[in-house]
C-alpha cells in the first residue's frame, strides 16, 4: 500500500483521520499541507500487512450507510431564549443535544480547543459541558479520539448522539460497523469547511492586536439578532473584538478556501449512490421571514427527519421548540447546500497561494479577490433591501 492508494489527488480526500485511525499498524500520519488541511501518509510502506482497513473505512470511496429519504421537515426555534440567542440559529442541536443527556445518552459534537485556535471533536455527558458545542465552528475540526470514543460507548450499550459533517458521520458509521443500533446522527447542512490554520491564525493575530490571550470567541455572535453574523472575541486584559463576519478576513477565507473535497462532495440529495445518511439534518432556515408563525428575529432553525431514530430526536423536542412544518417544495428550492456541492470560487488558487506564501491579511487584499467580494456584497446587500418590496408587488398583483 502507499499514498496514492489512499487518495490520488486531494479532492479525494475529506480529512475525516478514519484511515490514520484504523489502521492496526499504526503507520498512517496526517499532514498539513501549505493551506493547512490535513491529509493522510503512510509513514513506512514496509511496515503496511495490506489489510486494506483504510480503504475499506474512507467515506469518500464509499459511503457507510444506505442513503435515506427526507420524510418531512420543520422549521423554528428553541422557546428557551437564552439558549436561543446563544446558538447560531434557532437553537434545535443544543436542544436536542440537552435532551439527549436529559434521556441517560452522550453526545459528540465540536468545541474550541482551550485556547481557541483549534476546533475539536469531543465527547459530553453533562448538560453543562454540552455549553461548548454550542454554535458553528467553520475550520475543519481535529478527530483525537472521538471515533474510539464513539464505539467504546456503543460496545458499552450507551446511546450516542453524534453531530458533525456527513463525511464525518459517514466515517463514524463506517469506523463502528455493526454496533450502530444506539448510534444517533444529525448531520449539518454543509457549505464546506475552510482551513484549521485560518482558525489559528486569525486568532494569533488577534493576541497581537489586543496584547493579551483570548478567552471567549464566536463566529456567529447575535448582536441585535440572527443576521448579520458577528466575530466576538473578548481577551483576559478586559478588551473586545467585535466585527460582521462577512467584513473580517476569516469571513472572506471562509469563502474562498474550503476543502477541494468539499467542491465535489458526494452527500448531497441529488447524489443516488452516496445522498443523505444522517438521522437528521438541521441548518439555518434562510429562507424564513418576519411574518412566517416560525420566525423569530433571534434566529431560525430548519430540520430535516431521515429515519425513525430522527423522529424520536425531533419528539424530544416537541415541548421545548416551536416546530412548523416546511412545504418539501421550499426544501428542494432553498439551501442549496444541502443538494449539491458549493462551487469554489473564482481566485481560489491565486488566494490560497498568497495565504501560503505571505498571509491571511494579505490575500484578502488581493485586488482580484477583495473587489469581487465587496461587489458581491453590495449585491447581496440590495437584493435583501429590495425582497419586502418585490413581495409586496407580488401580493398586489395576485389579490389586486
């Protein structure tokens, strides 16, 4: 075995660790590259017994569990306001999750690492520590343990709830094999992670700035509601960072360096061999407006139920969140990542180049890259203006 059988080029490669993690050889190591992904190789071709465990557990050779059908969806949002204003959205996977707990299970999902430059899987048991899974977290996250985790639990008769990307589930449903029966999965609508070192540098530079070390930080910060979405990050000396996401360098990054696996990701609906795997699918619910009976200007939640384990999740929730239902002709029309791949943009490579060969900062002042993005912007910017209007011509135009 050697490198090119685990991946040819590196859209084939989603980063999920399962291959380094289940060979029994231990001879499988993953490497940055200059963008800072990480990617699988063998440490010593010598060594490898060519069991072929790390082709056999690879969610992007095939996909670990049938595809499943969407059966209906929800919109809304916790009741709890707190913990509404907390999340990124409408709050369900933070239900859901305490619920879970609530109900004697675990949950594996992604928190900060404790310095906040690194997202990490990790596993909770308690209520309190569930805190820290709370909100998205957009760089790709370290693996560690978790899918060892997972199976001990599992093996143990424990029942485990499992929120990540549908790579990740699907190395997950792969890695346990036959002891999923008390396996419990919500996968994210997935636009693509960016890179672990954007998380690392933007939040070096940051300890620069201030002079002092961070000790609370958020991508999706509520300042006055749902959108727009804010950085927040606040340092042990008593200072504030507080900027719009999409006016920050990790916003346009987020943008222009995502996985090359991501361009062509395979669990998409429209994909008939790899498609939907999870239980569940939750995201934000875009597409909800003030007047809808599930808006709320704190943010929205849309969940989709695959299977019967989905709908046991979404009745633990019945009491604590509002949960109207979505025409599936607005979820096949809405948040196109949960149908297809995001396309990447146009200047990736000439970002991801400057990123590698100079800095965060300095791509993004890229003139080919900056003026797209701000031009982007100021269209996004009118067309939200413009929406109320062009609903209202359209009512008068149906109702006279």
């Amino acid at each position: 075995m050697n490198n090119k059988d685990l991946y040819q080029k590196k859209r084939d490669c989603c980063g999920c660790e399962v291959c380094a993690i289940s060979c029994p050889k231990h001879i499988i190591s993953m490497r940055c590259d200059e963008e800072g992904f990480l990617y699988p190789s063998i440490d010593d071709e010598n060594s490898c017994i060519n069991c072929g465990r790390c082709l056999s557990v690879c969610p992007v050779k095939s996909p670990g569990r049938i595809s499943q059908t969407i059966k209906e969806s929800f919109g809304g949002y916790s009741l709890k306001q707190e913990d509404l204003k907390n999340s990124a959205s409408g709050g369900y996977a933070t239900a859901i999750s305490q619920k879970f707990i609530d109900s004697g299970g675990v949950v594996c999902g992604v928190r900060y690492s404790d310095d906040f430059k690194e997202a990490v899987f990790t596993r909770v048991s308690q209520i309190d520590d569930a805190e820290r899974l709370r909100t998205s977290k957009y760089a790709q996250a370290r693996k560690g343990s978790i899918y060892a985790d997972v199976l001990a639990d599992l093996k143990n008769g424990n029942k485990v709830l499992f929120i990540g990307l549908p790579c990740e589930l699907s190395a997950v449903y792969h890695y346990v094999g036959n002891y999923s029966d008390n396996l419990y999965t919500i996968s994210l609508i997935c636009h693509g992670p960016t890179s672990p070192k954007v998380q690392k540098d933007f939040c070096s530079y940051l300890e620069k700035k201030y002079n002092s070390t961070i000790t609370y930080f958020s991508l999706r910060y509520k300042l006055k509601g749902w959108k727009p979405y804010y950085i927040k990050a606040d340092f042990i000396n008593g200072r504030n960072y507080l900027k719009r996401f999409d006016k920050t360098t990790y916003g346009m990054a987020f943008q222009y360096l995502k996985r090359p696996s991501c361009h062509v990701c395979k669990y998409k609906s429209k994909n008939k061999d790899f498609g939907l795997i999870s239980d569940l699918i939750v995201g934000d619910y875009h597409t909800a407006r003030p007047g809808m009976s599930h808006y709320n200007s704190w943010g929205v939640s849309q969940v989709s139920v695959l299977t019967e384990k989905g709908e046991y999740l979404i009745g633990l929730i019945s009491e604590c969140c509002s949960l109207d239902t979505i025409p599936m002709e607005i979820i096949l029309n809405s948040n196109i990542a949960l149908h297809q791949p995001v396309s990447p943009k146009k200047g990736r490579k000439k970002f991801a180049n400057a990123y590698s060969s100079h800095s965060l900062t300095y791509a993004c002042r890229i003139p080919s890259i900056y003026i797209p993005y701000k031009r982007r912007q100021i269209t996004k910017a009118i067309k939200k203006q413009l929406f109320p209007v062009v609903r209202r011509v359209k009512h008068l135009f149906r109702h006279g």
